[in-house]
C-alpha cells in the first residue's frame, strides 16, 4: 500500500498546499490585510475606515475623515512597513488613501 504525500503534514501545513494548490492566495491576501488593518489601526481609525481593499500591490484605503485622510497620509511609509510585519511578508507596497 503506497503511502500517501500528506501523511506527515501538519493542518497548518495542509491548508496552505490546498491554498496553493487552488490559486486561493491572492483572496486570503486580501482577507489578510483588512485583518491587519483592523488590528493595527484601532478603533479611532477603524470608525472612519469605509473600504480596504487590495488590488495587486496597492492597498486602497476609504476614509471618511479629510483631516484622518491627511494625518495618515504624513505616515505612510510606517504604515506600509507596519502592515507588512503584521503580514509577515511583503505584500503591501503602495498605500492610497481616499
């Protein structure tokens, strides 16, 4: 009886062959970074936070606050690099705020 290739993998480890496999990356992606935008920012922020929404490299943030909009807009360098630690990885290289 030939032993299958999974047998030794963790669920952890098997959830992300079947994410591969199933080119589901780019949607868990983007589930990933609202979550981290959502953790990182706060209540203050998430209350005027409409949208976040990633589309290739550029995460797309709405905001319905001018004077937020503008604040944030002075740091978004740190909020890139913060959201990619958060992530683990690269993923985040633009930020537009609008």
């Amino acid at each position: 009886m030939a032993k299958r290739k999974n047998d030794n993998l963790s669920m952890g480890e098997a959830l992300n062959e079947f994410i591969k496999e199933n080119r589901l990356q780019p949607g868990m992606d983007k589930v990933d970074v609202r979550e981290a935008w959502k953790n990182l920012m706060g209540n203050g922020v998430n209350n005027y936070t409409s949208t976040v929404e990633l589309r290739g490299d550029t995460l797309f943030v709405g905001l319905s606050s001018s004077v937020l909009r503008e604040e944030l807009s002075l740091g978004k360098s740190k909020i890139i690099t913060m959201l990619n630690e958060d992530l683990g990885r690269d993923l985040v290289k633009k930020l537009v705020l609008r």
